[in-house]
C-alpha cells in the first residue's frame, strides 16, 4: 500500500482525548494537533474532573498550572508537544514532548493506529519509551465550545525555551 505523508497528515491532526494511565485510562485531558509552517504541535484545550468527568479546567478559563515549568504557566492554552515531522522511514512524526509534571522533555513520536482508531502518542528517552493510546474526541466528550480554528494558531509552548 503507498503510503504518503499528506495521508499521514490528515490521521494526525484533530482532537484527541488523552487518557490516564494511572487512573483506569479515564479520560483526563483533551488537545489538539494542528499545523503551523509544516511542523504540528499538540496544544492542551480542557481537563477533565478525575471522578466525574467533568470539565473542570479550560482555555477560556485556566486553572491548573505546570508547576515543574519556569514561569508556572497555565496547562491549557499551550502546546507541550512541539515541531513534529513527518519521518518517512519511521512513518511516523517525530518532535519533542514536555511532562508538566517533572519539566523534563523527551522525544516524541506520533502516529494513527487505524486497526485501533486512535493517536497513538509514545515518549522515549533513550531506546525507553511508553506509548499512550488517544480516542478521538467526540462532541460529547469535548465541546464545540471547547474546541479551537486550527487555522488560526500558532506555535505556544508550555516550555518557552525548549527548542
């Protein structure tokens, strides 16, 4: 099957609910991947309450910060993957992620797994990495009130200075 990167493309960018792995794989987070100058970002749009579900965090009104980042930026509005292109030989895209909770950065690679119909996000340092499984988010989990015009954004990282 021929596989190009303007197909990789399309599977990436959306909105994508980020699960916990330490609480049950409930939903914790909602983001979105969109494009700017040929590179796609991830940026953080809401968080959800661990025992309801419910929105508890947004863009429109931030709360919760990352306080292992210089600065204690707000969470949502900010990117904290970054600057990943499309790898033909690995068929992935690859960038940068920050963990909000330790400041540190990995590498990153991002793909779509049709068989399960989700993002599949991994983080690596080193040849160690973990991968996180992302449903797409559907108006019911995410809001259209929640959700942004990818074509109006630019490059806002939740680590400043990390390129």
């Amino acid at each position: 099957m021929f596989f190009s990167p303007l197909f990789a493309d399309s599977q990436i960018a959306g909105y994508w609910l980020i699960p916990d792995d330490e609480n049950d794989g409930k939903i914790q987070s909602a983001a979105l991947i969109y494009e700017n100058g040929g590179k796609y970002y991830c940026r953080m749009l809401v968080i959800y309450d661990e025992n309801t579900g419910k929105i508890i965090d947004t863009i429109s009104k931030p709360v919760e910060r990352a306080k292992a980042i210089a600065g204690n930026p707000y969470l949502c509005g900010r990117d904290f993957i970054w600057d990943l292109v499309f790898n033909p030989a690995k068929k992935r895209f690859v960038g940068k992620v920050v963990d909000p909770d330790t400041g540190k950065i990995y590498k990153c690679e991002v793909w779509y797994n049709a068989q399960k119909k989700c993002l599949v996000v991994r983080g690596e340092l080193f040849i160690f990495g973990k991968n996180e499984y992302w449903p797409e988010a559907t108006e019911e989990k995410l809001p259209t009130s929640e959700r942004l015009n990818p074509e109006n954004l630019a490059p806002n990282l939740l680590l400043q200075n990390a390129r």
